[in-house]
C-alpha cells in the first residue's frame, strides 16, 4: 500500500479480516481514492468519518447506558452514522 502513502495518506491499517483502511486527510480523500482506482485496485467502501484522537474507556453500568444511548441513536431514522469517544470494556 505505498501507493496510498505516496498519494497523501496518513496511515494504512490491516484489520483481521484481511480488509485495509486508508487513513487520509479529508482534503486529500478524493485524489488518493482516484489514485487507488487507477491503480486497478477495488475499493469496497470509500467514506469519510471522524475518528476520535483521545478514547474514553467505559466499563460495568457506564458502558452499559452508553450502549444504550448508542444503540437508540443508530435505531433513529433521521440518523445516518453515530460517532463516540467511548471504548466500551466488558
């Protein structure tokens, strides 16, 4: 993935699933997604997200409301994406 990283990116994350994230500055998401493609690589999901820069550890009743509260965000119709701080522990 040094493509990625030549054409801007901040970062390349292999997951477990055998996926890779392109980490990009939200000004240079079009230019590196189009150096990608002409690449010939296939991109299965291309989006733009806010990822936190500090994480708030919840555990026991903590975690469990703010589950909830997530949960009956994303159940909302009116709401597209729920974005949180919160690393819930179990």
């Amino acid at each position: 993935m040094e493509l990625a990283l030549e054409a801007g990116a901040e970062d390349i994350i292999n997951d477990e699933d055998g996926s890779i994230e392109v980490i990009t500055p939200t000004q240079e998401f079009i230019q590196i997604k189009e150096a990608l493609l002409n690449a010939g690589l296939k991109i299965e999901l291309a989006e733009v997200a806010m990822r936190p820069t500090l994480e708030n550890a919840l555990s026991g009743d903590d975690g469990i409301r703010m589950q909830k509260i997530l949960d009956t965000l994303d159940d909302l119709d009116d709401v597209q994406e729920v974005y949180t701080t919160a690393v819930i522990e179990n």
